[in-house]
C-alpha cells in the first residue's frame, strides 16, 4: 500500500521529522525480519538497538538528560509507522514500555535518580521496559494490589506477586508499584500506593525475585512474565515521587499512554490492510482479480475508511491534549484507543477472509496481524472499560463497577 493513503492527517515539520526518520530506519526491518521474530518468539533486538543509536528511545526526556525532549503527538507518529512497517502491534510494543516508563521518573523522580537513569535510558544503554503493576488477585482492580513494601530503617522491604509484566527479560531496571499502607487504612482506595525504581540485577543478587515465563500466541516477540518478589530490598532514595501517591503518579500519563495505545492499533491496522490489498490485486480467481468482485472490495475499503476515521481522532486528540481538562483528555484518549482497537480488528480480521486459506498460513502474515489485533481489545485496558469511563465520567451515568 503506498504510504500516501496512511498520510490522512496535517502534520506539523517535527512530526514529519519523526515520520521519515522511522521510516527510514523500519525500510532495513521487512515481513521476513517480523515473521522470524514471531515465529522464534524472539525479541527485536536489532531494531531497538538502531532507534536506540538514532535516540528515539528517548523521544520524552528532555534534552537536558541526553532525550530529544519530544512529546505525545511525536510518540504517535513513531509508533503508528513501527507497526505499519510490518512490525504489527510487537514492534511498538518492543520499546512502548522503556518509552512510556521514563514519564514519572521525569516528573516525580530525585534529581539523583533522573541523573542516575535519564541519560542511559536516552541513549538506550539503559533499560527501563517494565512496569509492575498487574497482580493475579487484582486485574484491572489495580487499588486491590496486595504486593507489600515495608519500610525498614533506609529501606523498603518489598513482598508480593505480579503477572503479565512485559520485556523483563530485557530490562535493567523496573518500576514497581506496591502497597506501603494496606487498603483497608486508607480513606480512598486509591491512596497508600507507592512506586519504587528496582535495580533488577540487584534483586538476582539478593536471590529476592523470580520470574517465569508466561507462553502466549500474540505478539510472541514481547514476552511476559510472572514475578514473585520475596523480601527485596530497596533503598528508599529509589521511592519514586511521595510515598503513598504513586498510584495518582501513575495515572498523570495515562492519556498519553492510551493515544501511543491507538497509534500502535493504527499501525497494526494499515499493515494488515496492506496485504488485503496486495492480495486481492494480485490473486487472480476466474480469469479476474479478487480485487474486482465488490464481495471483497467493500470489506476492505470500509476498513480503511475505520482506519481513518480512528486516525483522526487520535490524532486531534494528541493535538490538544495539554488544552483541555483532565476528563476531557480522558473521553479523547480512550474514545481513540477505543476506535483504533476495533478497526484495527475490523482491517485483520477482513485481511485473513481476503486472502482465503491462505490467511492462516504464516508466509502471508495475516494471521500474526489478527493475533495481535486480537490482543489490542485487550491492553492496557479493555474496551468495556473504556465505556465504563466514558459512560460515568462523561455521560453521567452510574459507575458500573
């Protein structure tokens, strides 16, 4: 698909910057690189390490830390072509966290640990890709975490279980949220949670953390992990921001998060929609291409015209997000996240029908597009909560949950 019909928005002289510099740099990781990748479940070290060299993994530090000093509407432009370079939702998803995790060390971090992480983050000798949240007995309930950190003279004493936590297998550090008061001491659900910088080869070392594997089909390059932490500790000078806030720390970039979220379900969309045109141009049935028969052709077109629309409004909502008040920002971010995840499901989905049996052979890529497409409903959060946000925090409703 020629890269025109993916340029449907304005986009100001930084943003096209950003846009042939990636371009420029997925043109050397083609379908062949990605088919591997998933095929070995094997992470895509080569590509990380290029934007890495090119310092686009410090597309949000600011300059004065080594970073480009970028913002949101850049990051959605990166992570639109990552994905419609033929990387699909596993090539953002290989730097989204090392991109998205620097956000509170900037804002809420000593300056001793800005100094100590920022600049090795930048140039990506660094690695901060993981971010502890999720917990088995929690979910999307992230107040009902029940991992532990109790402080000890200059320490903190960290103990509890994680799940679903992406890249630790290619990180050097993690941030990790855990409980310093317990639920029930608290007024609001939402107080007594902290966020801490972990050293993860100091936590090896202290024989304090274990990890397993978790084996998936969707984007198999990323892996994820199940983490067990047993009494670690922690220097409180690596407590992020003030004790007992951190999940309203957490939550401070969440907006941004969500329109990388889109961007990457764009990218994913456009790549699958590709090969549906590809395909149909090129496979001849009846003396014809498929292409021809509007059986085929509407499908395809109503996807793009998803795509589109979705693009537009992640876009628009990257545009003003620092303009408008925090639950505006909210409506605008989750709606695109919302969009973009169904059409790029919608584009994958028709991309396998296109290309017939062929869909799930693996030399076409199609099926790892709908895997993945699959898992874009999924994260960070589900679509139901996004209409649980949309329908109590902007229409009114009663909170459902």
């Amino acid at each position: 698909m020629p890269t025109h019909w993916r340029d449907t928005v304005a986009l100001d002289e930084q943003q096209r910057l950003v846009r042939e510099s990636i371009r420029d740099i997925t043109a050397d990781f083609d379908d062949d690189y990605w088919r591997e990748r998933d095929r070995k479940a094997e992470y895509p070290t080569e590509l990380v390490d290029t934007l890495g060299e090119h310092g686009w993994l410090g597309i949000l530090i600011p300059e004065e830390y080594g970073g480009v000093g970028m913002g949101t509407k850049e990051v959605a432009v990166m992570m639109e072509e990552l994905g419609a370079s033929g990387g699909g939702f596993s090539g953002p998803q290989s730097i989204h966290g090392g991109i998205y995790n620097s956000v509170p060390l900037i804002r809420y971090a000593s300056e001793e640990l800005k100094a100590e992480v920022l600049p090795g983050m930048a140039s990506g000798d660094i690695a901060l890709q993981s971010l502890c949240l999720t917990e088995p007995n929690a979910g999307s309930d992230s107040t009902s975490i029940e991992t532990r950190a109790e402080k000890e003279g200059d320490e903190y004493v960290i103990t509890g279980q994680k799940i679903w936590i992406s890249r630790v297998d290619h990180s050097d550090y993690a941030l990790v949220m855990a409980r310093t008061t317990p639920k029930e001491d608290v007024e609001k659900r939402t107080q007594g949670i902290s966020m801490f910088l972990v050293d993860l080869d100091d936590a090896y070392d202290q024989d304090a953390l274990d990890i397993e594997r978790i084996p998936k089909t969707a984007s198999r390059p990323v892996h994820s992990f199940e983490m067990w932490f047993s009494g670690l500790r922690v220097p409180e000078r690596n407590l992020v921001g003030v004790e007992g806030e951190g999940f309203y720390q957490l939550l401070d970039g969440l907006n941004e998060e969500r329109l990388a979220i889109a961007a990457e379900a764009l990218g994913l969309g456009f790549a699958a929609l590709e090969s549906a045109v590809d395909y149909a141009n090129e496979r001849v049935v009846f003396d014809r291409p498929i292409g021809k028969n509007q059986s085929i052709q509407h499908p395809i077109a109503e996807a793009y015209a998803r795509l589109r629309a979705a693009k537009q409004v992640t876009y628009s909502a990257a545009d003003v997000l620092e303009d408008v008040d925090r639950t505006e920002a909210g409506a605008r971010a989750n709606t695109a996240k919302y969009l973009a995840a169904d059409a790029a499901f919608d584009a994958a989905d028709i991309a396998v029908q296109a290309h017939g049996g062929f869909g799930v052979a693996r030399e076409y890529d199609v099926e790892r597009y709908f895997r993945e497409a699959r898992l874009t409903r999924l994260v960070p959060i589900t679509q139901e909560l996004v209409l649980n946000y949309l329908g109590n925090n902007v229409l009114g409703l009663p909170k459902s949950y």
